[in-house]
C-alpha cells in the first residue's frame, strides 16, 4: 500500500448537514477511500485515500455522482 495521501476538495451543492453527512458515505465507500469527512459549513470534503488504488478523478467522480460539484 502506498503511503495514504489526505486531499480536500472544494464542493457546491451542499443544502444541509444531511447532504455532507451523504457524501461523506458514498465516499467512504469508494474502494480505496480509507475516510471522507464533508463539511456543510466550509463547502469542503476531506478524503484520505490509497493513491494506488483510487484516483483524484475517481473521488470526484463519485462527487459528481452524489449530485455535487467538485470545484
């Protein structure tokens, strides 16, 4: 396993606590994603994540796919 790597990404779309608290699930069950902690207030997902085995696109993929943007 290559060293974990922490990146926060900026995210749009945010409503309430309930929409960080879901994005921060479907992270989390990303393979590869070892924890994701969204942020309503800031407007930011902090992931750390295996390099090898999941990419930055791939973390804003999901992103996307939960119905966010990722700035």
């Amino acid at each position: 396993m290559a060293t974990a790597t922490l990146k926060t990404f900026k995210v749009s779309g945010f409503h309430c606590t309930g929409c960080s608290d879901n994005l921060g699930s479907a992270l989390t069950n990303l393979e590869g994603v070892i924890r994701a902690q969204a942020d309503f207030e800031a407007g930011q997902v902090d992931v750390r994540f295996d390099p090898d085995r999941v990419t930055e696109n791939d973390v804003k993929a999901r992103i996307r796919a939960s119905g966010f943007d990722p700035d």
